[in-house]
C-alpha cells in the first residue's frame, strides 16, 4: 500500500505473514519518517526518494527486514539509526546516507547500486555487517566523519573507502593503547583508502591494504608511539602500526617518516612532493609513479638497489632523481634488468649549471633508462648495456653526451 507515517511514539513493523511479501511504499518522499522510536523487524519499505527519513530526536533499529529501491535506503538528519543482523539494505543508490546524527552498523548487508554508506555531516560508526558489492563502498563528504572499527571492508573496487572533503576524517580502529593488526581488515585492488579530499586520516588498529598503496594520501594520526609499517605480501602493500623505533625509516617528506617507498611516492596525489631517502633500499618491487604525481627523489647519498625487478622504477608522471648530499654517493642499481622506465617526464639531476659527472648514478644490466616520454640529463652518470633506450630530449646548454663503452657497456656523462 502507499504510505507516509510520522512517527512520534513507539512504532514496531514487521510481517508474519507466510510469504513475507509486505511492503510499504511512499507515494511522496518517503513511507516512513521517524521522530521516535522506530523498529523495523519485517517487511519491505520502498519509497519515492526515502526509506525511512530519520530526524532529530528519532532512534531507528533497523533489526530484520529490506529496504529497498529507493535513492536513499536510509536518510539520517539527526537521532540515532542502528543498522543490526538481520538487516537488509538493497537495491539503493545510497543504502546509509548520513547527514547529520549517527548511524551505528552493527550487522546487516548493505548493497547499493552505487553508494553503500555515505556521510556528509554527522557520523557512521562501522563495527560489522557487510558492505559489499557497491560502485562506492563507503564514501565520506562535508564534515563527516566515518569510524571503522572492527570488522572487515574488502572489495574487488578500486577504493573500499574514500574522503572527499578536507572537512571530513576517516577513522580506522580505537585510540585506545592497544594496538591489534587483525581488525579492521581494509582492502581493495588498488587503493584501500583514497584521500582526494585531504582531510584527516586516522590509524589506531587494523591493517590497510592496496595493490597500488594501502592509503592515497597521508595518515596525519596514529596510535601514540607508533609508526606505519609497510610490507609488499601477495601484490599488496599492506600497512600496519609497529611500534617506534622497530622498523627502519628509508624516506621522509618533510619529518613525516615512511618505511616504504612506494607509501611516500602515494601520499601527496598532485602537489609537488621532495621524498628524501634517510636509508638505502635492496627491493624486490617496482615502484610506480602515476600519471599527474609530481616527484623529486632526492637520494641524499643513499642507495636503490634490486636484482629481481624489471624495473626499479616506472615513471608516468614528472619525476626527478636529484642527490643534494655532499658525499654525492647516490645511485639507482639494477643488476637484473632495467633502472627506470620512463613514460612522463624524467630528469636527471639539476639545472642549475654545475654538471656532475659522476652523481645521481643511474644502473642498470640490460637498460639505464628506457625512455618512451621526455628525457632531461643534467647530471651524473648513466651506464649499462643499452645506457639509453630512446632519445635524450634535454641536456645543459653548452654541453654534449658523451659516450664511453667498456667490455659492451655504455656510459654517458656531460661533456663541454
């Protein structure tokens, strides 16, 4: 039947009926708007744009039941809505959509045709259910903040959560001085969290999981005498919390510090970023640089080594190898097969016209640099088999390349 009940008082709805095919449908907005105590047990509640429309002052136990095929699921302005087992939300472009209040999901399934749980104002408190099978799992906007803080959100998607607003804070675990790596489990196939919106990140529990990066962006919080840990297990970058001083630094922006590479190159999307390396690296992975990053590598006389990659590096964006260390000792290895493989724009060194002939050192067996983008050589030395695969688009004024080869390796330095 077509419905809109305000809700005041007490109101329980259910259906006992063999077939559980009871439904109440809003001819307007919403069949439901709720102001007291609502529970929802049974039955199926579709509506124009509204499921259930929750107000100030109204608390929603969403305990059994389906609400489906709305544009919101569920609509929170204020009060509190309690999303339990039992719960189905389907079949909705947003299954929770909080704008002020909070919304607890305890249990439940929420699958949504585009959005699983969205806040805007308010808050979203995450410790069970499942949130799966969405375009967008979980999304944060406006002033929102969106607590996960025990179970699991993993996802086949890109991004299982994303912050849009500078305004609004993801929070991952409890702040409470006891630190598990079992719960919550954030996973997806390329970034587990993506913070466009360069809000606040928090990380207190759990373990944070990316084929590209655990968190696009950067964790301004975390639990008190801790640091991230990142470890590259089954294709994934997995970042966890271990405590301080029990695992090595190898980077830092600034006097943020990261014990992964890949994690420091991820945590600024557009700006201009200066990584500088506090350690050197013996890696068994290729590090990525996306289209549109912005990257200086500063390898401060530090090392980065592998002999099991393709590529040490791959480059689709601007990146820059520079070595401001007076020892000038810095250097990109691979005695396996290629240093970089450059896309974008690559330079070596700075213009800034004092030539190095000998620093940032670039290495590699087969290939130094193969080069498919824009080549700049400033400084240093370039050596392997092939130095240069492609062409050198820029190099000093007053300057040519020089090339030496020695037992069938080539190197090439700047020469007046």
């Amino acid at each position: 039947m077509y419905s809109i009940i305000e809700n005041t008082g007490d109101l329980s709805i259910t259906d006992l009926s063999t077939e559980k095919n009871g439904t109440l449908t809003g001819y307007k907005a919403s069949p439901i708007y709720n102001s007291g105590n609502l529970q929802l047990v049974g039955g199926k509640i579709s509506g124009n744009s509204y499921g259930i429309y929750n107000k100030e002052n109204g608390t929603a136990n969403i305990e059994g039941g389906n609400i489906q095929q709305n544009t919101y699921g569920i609509y929170a302005v204020g009060g509190i809505v309690n999303v339990k087992e039992g719960a189905n939300i389907e079949r909705n472009t947003y299954g929770t959509f909080t704008n002020g209040g909070i919304t607890n999901i305890e249990g439940g399934t929420i699958t949504a045709n585009e959005y699983g749980v969205y806040t805007s104002n308010g808050s979203t408190n995450i410790t069970g259910g499942n949130v799966k099978e969405n375009i967008h799992e979980i999304q944060n906007g406006g002033t929102g903040t969106t607590s996960i803080i025990s179970g699991n959100i993993v996802t086949n998607n890109e991004t299982a959560i994303k912050n849009i607003s500078p305004q609004g804070t993801i929070v991952i675990g409890t702040p409470d001085g006891n630190v598990t790596k079992e719960t919550p489990v954030i996973q997806a196939e390329e970034y587990a969290i993506n913070d466009s919106g360069k809000g606040s990140i928090k990380f207190y529990d759990g373990i944070i999981k990316g084929k590209k990066g655990g968190l696009l962006g950067l964790y301004l919080y975390l639990e008190t005498g801790y640091t991230t840990k990142t470890e590259s297990v089954d294709g994934y970058y997995c970042d966890t919390l271990a405590l301080s001083g029990t695992v090595s630094t190898v980077a830092k922006i600034g006097e943020v510090e990261y014990t992964n590479l890949q994690s420091a190159i991820n945590a600024y999307a557009t700006e201009e970023t200066t990584i500088t390396l506090v350690n050197s690296i013996n890696t068994n992975e290729t590090f990525i640089i996306e289209e549109g990053r912005n990257i200086t590598i500063d390898l401060n006389g530090k090392n980065i080594i592998s002999a099991t990659v393709e590529n040490i590096i791959e480059n689709a964006g601007d990146l820059k190898i520079i070595d401001t260390n007076s020892n000038q000792t810095g250097k990109i290895s691979n005695i396996y097969k290629a240093a970089i493989q450059n896309t974008g724009t690559l330079t070596i060194g700075q213009d800034d016209k004092s030539v190095s002939t000998t620093c940032p050192e670039i290495v590699g067996n087969t290939h130094g640099i193969i080069n498919r983008g824009t080549l700049k050589f400033y400084d240093g030395l370039i050596k392997a088999d092939i130095a240069v695969e492609g062409i050198i688009n820029v190099r000093p004024n007053g300057y040519i390349i020089n090339k030496n080869t020695t037992d069938g390796v080539e190197e090439l330095t700047l020469v007046k």
